[in-house]
C-alpha cells in the first residue's frame, strides 16, 4: 500500500470518526491502534460497532466485512465504504451491516419510538 493509500485511507476514518461521534452525542470514538501499528482493532474503536473503513475505486465490501467480523470481538462488525472520487458527501456513502444485524437494530428502533407513530 503507498503511502497516499495510506493518508487516504486515514483521512477517511477521521472523516468517518466525526459521522459517529455527531450521531452518538458523547460517545469515545477514536482510530483504532492499526492506525499506528500491527493489530486487529477495527477502523475505530467506539461503543457497540465496530467499523471498518474503506475507500477506493471499487472497495470490496464482502472483503471489508470478512476482516470486520475478525475484528468486532463482541461488537456488531459493520462496513464504512466511499467510491473513489466521491469528495466528503455522507449522501453517496455507504455504511454496511450483515442482514441479521441490521434486522435486530430495525426491531430496536421500532420498539423503541413505537408502531403509532410512523404507521401511515
């Protein structure tokens, strides 16, 4: 990997860092130690997730996944995925999770906001 590879790939887990922490107000989100050596921590290391981050011209995300899952421990792998050449849009981002879990944080979130409320 050259060193470009490597700045872009880290910029986009900084980048991937702040989208968590605005959306889990008080929650540690922060590189994980593979950023600065050998390690299987995930991407960022953050409560309940755990990430990995790709970017690239056409990133593998069954690949991502696999190496996610190697990493998660007892947190939920999931998948942060931008194409090359996509600039800072969270619009044209991925985030990607295996069907049972992201099944299990659907039920979550309907049990917790209730049916009545977004029934149409």
């Amino acid at each position: 990997m050259s060193a470009s590879q490597r700045r872009k790939g880290a910029a986009f887990e900084r980048l991937a860092a702040q989208w968590f922490r605005e959306a889990m107000p008080g929650a540690e989100v922060f590189r994980g130690s593979q950023a600065w050596e050998k390690s299987t921590d995930p991407d960022l290391r953050m409560p309940y997730f755990a990430p990995e981050c790709k970017v690239g011209q056409r990133p593998n995300i069954y690949r991502a996944m696999d190496q996610a899952v190697t990493n998660a421990g007892d947190r939920m792998p999931v998948v942060v995925s931008r194409k090359n050449g996509h600039g800072p849009r969270p619009a044209v981002d991925l985030i990607t999770f295996r069907a049972d879990d992201a099944l299990l944080l659907l039920r979550q979130w309907w049990d917790a906001f209730g049916r009545e409320e977004w029934v149409e």
